[in-house]
C-alpha cells in the first residue's frame, strides 16, 4: 500500500510503485481533471503541484511522491494563489477548447508560487505547456493579471 495526500486527503492506494501518479489520479482516486496528453511529459496536460511546484505527473512514478502534497485542479481554488490564477482566467476567457487548461492552470499557480511576479521571460520559460488552440498571448496575460 501506499500512502498519498492529495488535496488535502489522505489516500492508501494498492499500485504497482512505479504507476505514473497521473494514472493513479485518474484512474484509481477518481480526479479526472487532470489529463493525459501525450504521456512522455512533453504537453503538460498533466500537470499538478507537488509541494506548490508544477510537475508533469505523467512522468512521476507514484513511489517518488512518499511525504510530498500532491494538489490536483479540482483543489486549485482552495490555494490563495490557485484562485487568482483562476479569476484570470476566467475573466480574461483564457480557454477555447479547454483540454489543457487545467495543466496550464496548475503551471502558472507553480509559477506564482514560486515567482509572485515574474518577468515576461520568466512567464515565457515557465509556461511551456502546449495549447493546440494556440491561447498562448491569452495565457500569458492572465498570468500577468494574477502576479498583478
């Protein structure tokens, strides 16, 4: 068994340890809102936080978590800096198709943890998740509107 804290909930799960966190989000806790992109940590669909950092829980064996907090988007809004990052969101209407917008979400909240007010190159090198809708100047203002 192992032991995880996820959004502030404690969960035992009986995986294989080297199981990608993503799938162990997904398909044994129940969290949809993180998604599976490409599966080799290139798109950041995946993205949660891991102690406040952004990590591509695609490419996370379930066995490297141990102590850590894991946060996913459906807890985003509890974290003062998730919920800035949110209302930008939402009121710069950052999403057209929305499938990435949660590992975006998740990217630009690791961001403003760490950074609270980046440059616009730090933004740049920060968010590297793909969008195939191409939001990215729309992104980058709602970050900009967060850090604000």
């Amino acid at each position: 068994m192992i032991s995880l804290s996820i959004n502030g909930h404690q969960h035992s799960i009986d995986v294989e340890p080297d199981t990608p966190l993503l799938f162990v989000l997904r398909d044994t806790i129940g969290l949809t809102g993180t998604k599976y992109g490409c599966g080799i940590g290139q798109c950041g669909a995946c993205t949660v936080l891991i102690d406040g950092q952004a990590i591509r829980s695609c490419q996370m064996p379930v066995e490297s978590v141990g102590a850590q907090t894991v946060t996913t988007i459906e807890a985003i809004e509890a974290d003062p800096v998730g919920a800035r990052v949110v209302a930008a969101w939402v009121g710069i209407e950052v999403p057209q198709c929305g499938y990435c917008q949660s590992g975006q979400v998740m990217a630009a909240t690791g961001l403003l943890k760490e950074t609270p007010k980046p440059s616009e190159d730090a933004i740049a090198a920060a968010m590297t998740n793909l969008c195939r809708c191409g939001t990215y100047n729309a992104i980058a203002a709602a970050v900009r509107q967060a850090a604000a």
